[in-house]
C-alpha cells in the first residue's frame, strides 16, 4: 500500500464525536509513552502528522487520520502510567473501552508493546480483552532498536508466550529504523481490505 495522502480529522472522547463516514478503521493501543504516536508516523511516513512526546500521556484523546480517503488510523491514548493524572487515568478506560467494544468500522488492533520488557499487567488485560471480544490484534514490539538483535528472538519469545500467541505472529518494529513497517502495512492493508 501507498500512502498517498494522510490527514487528521477529528479528535473525540465519546461516540457521538467520532467519524460518520463509515470507513474502515485501524487502532492503535498501548501503554503511555510505549510509542505508539511515533509508529503511525513511521508508517504513514509523515513526520509530524501525529504529536509525539517524551512525556508520557501525550494523546489524551481519541485522534483520527484518514489515510489515502479509504480508511482511519486511531490513535488511542495510553494507559497504566502513573504520572499522568487521576482524572486522565480514570477517564481513560470507559473512553477507550466503548471505542473498541462497540465500534462496528473497527477491523484491526495494533497492541503496541515495549520490546525491552515483558509485557505488563496491563498489556496482558487489554490483549486478553481484545482476544475474549474477538477483535483482530496484532502485537507489536516496538524500540526494537534499543535491544541488541542478538536479544531479539528472546523479546519475542517472552512476549508470545506471555500473550499466549505463536512467536511468528508477532511483529517486532522500530520507528527510529522503519524495522517492521513493510509487515505491519501488509497487516493494516489486509485488514482494510480482505
Ligand atoms: P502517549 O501519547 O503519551 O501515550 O505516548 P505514545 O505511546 O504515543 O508515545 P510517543 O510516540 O509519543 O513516543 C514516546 C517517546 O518514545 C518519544 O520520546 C519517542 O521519540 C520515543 N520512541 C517512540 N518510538 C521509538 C522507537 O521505535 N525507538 C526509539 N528509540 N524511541 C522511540
Ligand atoms: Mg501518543
């Protein structure tokens, strides 16, 4: 897929907000600060298309981008950081929790995942809850590029096994390096159009 054209078009935090235009959407979820701002850039290849930040709690948000006119990127906020506000952190699950449980244009979710770590507490409940709803996930590792290749398959290993998956359905990725953003097209192409 070619991205030729990549634009933000709302931002929303309860459904009556969100787009009404009946395209196909990907989302994007993960822990705050895990970088998943910085991976939808990285695969738009747009730069500056999504804000990102070193402080955790950036996207606050729920933040569409149509992509090529056909279909939106999401970009959801993050969850389980402790710095960000009570109130942010309670708002956060009813948001992002009516969003993918009762979204019918939802075909995909990209869990994003921290490949220096095992996945938390928290990843393991939303994977968990994706999986028991039957929305399609694909994790993703992601600051591939600040673990040693050699330290690689290790990461992946521990992950799909902590998720319960077989280690080739996982995809490791980094925004500094575009490792992974040729895969994780394929996957986004295929769910927008099957
Ligand atoms: P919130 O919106 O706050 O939930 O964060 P986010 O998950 O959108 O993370 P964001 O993309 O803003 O990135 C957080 C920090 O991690 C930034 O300082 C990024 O530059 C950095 N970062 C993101 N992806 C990568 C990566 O693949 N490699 C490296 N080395 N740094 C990354
Ligand atoms: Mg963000």
């Amino acid at each position: 897929m070619v991205i030729k054209s990549a634009e933000f078009k709302t931002a929303a935090v309860r459904s009556g907000q969100y787009p009404d235009d009946h395209l196909p959407e990907v989302a994007f979820a993960g822990r705050s600060n895990v970088g998943k701002s910085s991976l939808i850039n990285c695969l738009l290849q747009r730069r500056k298309l999504v804000r990102t930040s070193r402080t955790p709690g950036q996207t606050q948000t729920i933040n569409f981008f149509l992509i090529n006119g056909l279909f939106y990127c999401v970009d959801l906020p993050g969850y389980g950081f402790a710095r960000v506000p009570m109130a942010v952190r309670a708002q956060w699950g009813p948001m992002v929790e009516s969003y993918l449980g009762g979204r019918p244009n939802l075909r995909g979710v990209v869990q994003i995942l921290d490949a220096r770590h095992p996945p938390s507490p928290d990843d393991l409940k939303l994977w968990n809850w994706l999986i028991d709803r039957k929305i399609p996930a694909v994790p993703v590792l992601t600051k591939a590029d600040k673990v040693p290749r050699t330290k690689w398959d290790a990461a992946a290993s521990r992950a799909s096994l902590s998720l319960g998956i077989p280690r080739d359905r996982l995809l490791l990725f980094s925004s500094e390096t575009r490792h992974g953003r040729d895969a994780l097209l394929l996957q986004v192409a295929a769910w927008i159009d099957p």
